[in-house]
C-alpha cells in the first residue's frame, strides 16, 4: 500500500510505536504542556489555545494551538516528524525542548490526527499528521504530506506537481479542511508574521464515549472530565497554565480569555518588607543613646527650673495659690523619670 505514496515524506516508525509513545503522558495535561513548551520555544508572545466544534469529529471538536512565535519553514517543517531529531539541542540558549518528542507524543495522546499549519518568511507550510489515514490506507508505517505555498502569491511551492496533487487529495480526505480555500483560510489566521497553527482532531475519548476534556462545564476553560480534585491545576487548564512557568513570558489565552499567570516563587512563601535603615546598627544604637541622654538633660533641666520657681513663689507671700506650680514640677518630675527609664533601657 505505501508504495502508492513512494515520494511522500516519512517518519520512519510504524504506527504502533506512534500509539505506544502517546501512553508516555499520563496526565492530559502534560500533553497539552508539550504544545505550549514548543511555543515558548518558538518565542512566542502569545498563545492561544481554543476549541472549534465540528460535530463530524469524534469528540464533537478540534483542539487548536496558534502562536505568534517563529513558525518554520519547508525544511523545519519536515523534520519535526522524526522522532529523536531536535535542532534546539545544538542551541545554546535555555530552550526546553531537546529530544525532538513532544509534539508527537503530546499530539497523540490528545487525538488521533493532527494539522500543523505554519508560516515564516515568504513560505507557508502545512503537515498532516493522521493516525487514521495510516489504518484506513492499510499503511503500517507513518507517511505524513508536507505541502507548501509562497506567502506572496499563495502558488503552491512546487517540486513535483503529481506528488503536490496527491499529498491535497490526501489532506482533503482526512483533515478537517475539504479545499485549498479552506486550507488558506486557516493560514490566514496565523496573524503574525509568522507563526504556527496546530489543530488536533479525532480527540481520544473515556469509556463513556465522551471526550477527556470537558469544555462545557466553564466557557473559558477545559477541564480534565471526571471528578475535580482539591486542586485546581489538576484539573483546570486555566489553573494549570497559570503556575507553568517559573518565569512566564508568553501570555496564553484559554477560549479567548488570557490567563492570569502567578508569579510562581510567590506561590511558595509571602514576600516580606523588612525596612533596613543601615548597615550599622551599632552606630545606630549609640547615636540613640547620645540622644535620650540629651533628652534627660533637658528634662532635668526643667526640674530644676519648676522648682526653683515653686521656691519663689512660696518666698513671695503674694500668692496663696501656688497649685499651677506643683503641678508644673510634678509633670517635670513625671517627664524627667520617663526620660531616665529610656534612657536605661537603650544602654541595656
Ligand atoms: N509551535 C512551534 N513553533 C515553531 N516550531 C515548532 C513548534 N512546535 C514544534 N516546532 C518544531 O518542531 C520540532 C519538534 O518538536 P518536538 O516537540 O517534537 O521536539 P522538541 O521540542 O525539539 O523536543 P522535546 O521532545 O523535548 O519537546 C521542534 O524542535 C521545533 O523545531
Ligand atoms: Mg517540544
């Protein structure tokens, strides 16, 4: 069977090694973590993650990804399909893709098919990736078309005119999308100058014939169908991706609505105001001292005064009233205790 397709590209695993690593994810999450990975990799500063309902689909709707990150061209394009084969592991910044994976394994684990639509420079390029045009074909191993276009003038970029036809009539068959109107309608929402476009069909669904995320229950989220855990990242993708990264740098909108991502370090413990004056806090301590000596200076000082006028007046004669003075002194004598306790109490 797969001699019919002799020039398409190929993945060079058979199609049971495609199911077998879709099992490497356990968590629905951590697949749909894959896809988001690759977009942060692609710098993107804004990805959204979004359903399209189409109730020929099993599952009743298509999961998409677009990004505004770098896209790829042709030649990217096709090797993302090799499994094993990575070109962020030659690069020197902190990318977090390295074993040339994820997209396969998280892809699969959500859906049977896959169609990665992307755009960079003057190319747009478009992969479908289908489980079920390998079994229904009787293909046991992976073909996957690759066809591309020119920006510019939407022509088809053309090395074999026959093989471009087939890998379309394929693409037709077993995408969403049944002409090449639609396809470029699907480019055309890449808006970026370039960017990346990834719809993932045919989700998996639970025993119950119903799909694994649960995009009913909140209109701006998915959650993992089933029982809801205590916490919410477990089962909330809005939650999930809010506490992704350490250091998020793309914001991601779930069903239109951004994500408000928390700033995971505060998560751990609450940040503290401490107010810190000086390095030297023993200079500190003895300019206080300095000062509440002075300060019991001066109160001694009007001590000394109220007494000495309350002597006064009681040597006059000319006043019998002398009550305002003593409690003149009293107050002075009040303050001039006060000042010495603190005084004490900073030399301690
Ligand atoms: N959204 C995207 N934008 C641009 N390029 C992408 C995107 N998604 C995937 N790619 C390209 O496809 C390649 C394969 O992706 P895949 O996730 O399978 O592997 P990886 O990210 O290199 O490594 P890992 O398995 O650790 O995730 C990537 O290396 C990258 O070049
Ligand atoms: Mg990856």
């Amino acid at each position: 069977m797969a001699a019919r397709y002799g020039a398409l590209c190929r993945a060079h695993l058979r199609l049971e090694y495609l199911r077998a690593n879709a099992t490497t994810h356990d968590f629905l999450f951590g697949a749909i973590a894959e896809l988001i990975d690759n977009a942060r990799d692609a710098g993107a500063t804004r990805l959204d993650i979004f359903t399209v309902d189409n109730d020929q689909l099993q599952g009743g709707f298509m999961l998409c990804f677009l990004d505004d990150g770098c896209g790829m061209n042709p030649r990217e394009a096709t090797h993302l399909i090799y499994f094993g084969k990575s070109s962020k592991r030659q690069s020197a910044s902190k990318l977090i893709g390295c074993y040339g994976n994820g997209l396969k394994s998280g892809s699969m684990r959500l859906g049977k098919d896959f169609i990665l639509l992307t755009k960079q420079e003057d190319t747009m390029t478009c992969v479908l990736f289908s489980q079920t045009f390998c079994e229904r074909e009787g293909l046991d191993e992976v073909i996957v078309p690759i066809p591309s276009w020119s920006v510019s003038t939407r022509k088809p970029v053309l090395h074999d005119a026959a093989m471009f036809a087939v890998q379309m009539s394929i693409i037709f068959k077993y995408s969403p999308f049944t002409s090449e109107d639609e396809l470029m309608q699907q480019f055309d929402a890449i808006y970026g100058k370039s960017g990346t476009l990834i719809i993932i069909y045919n989700l998996k669904l639970m025993l119950n014939g119903e799909p694994e995320l649960d995009i009913k229950t909140h209109s701006a989220d998915m959650l993992i169908a089933g029982l809801p855990d205590n916490l919410p990242e477990k089962w909330s993708l809005r939650a999930y991706t809010a506490v992704l990264y350490f250091d998020p740098r793309m914001k991601i909108f779930i069903q239109a609505k951004k994500v408000e991502t928390r700033y995971l370090p505060y998560c751990f413990y609450r940040p503290r105001m401490y107010p810190y004056f000086t390095f030297c806090f023993k200079a500190i301590a003895q300019n206080e001292i300095e000062k509440a000596k002075k300060d019991l200076k001066l109160a001694e000082q009007a001590v000394k005064e109220a007494k000495c006028q309350l002597k006064h007046l009681e040597e006059s004669f000319l006043h019998e009233d002398n009550e305002p003075a003593h409690l003149a002194l009293q107050d002075a004598l009040e303050n001039a205790k006060r000042t010495r306790e603190k005084l004490e109490a900073k030399q301690r």
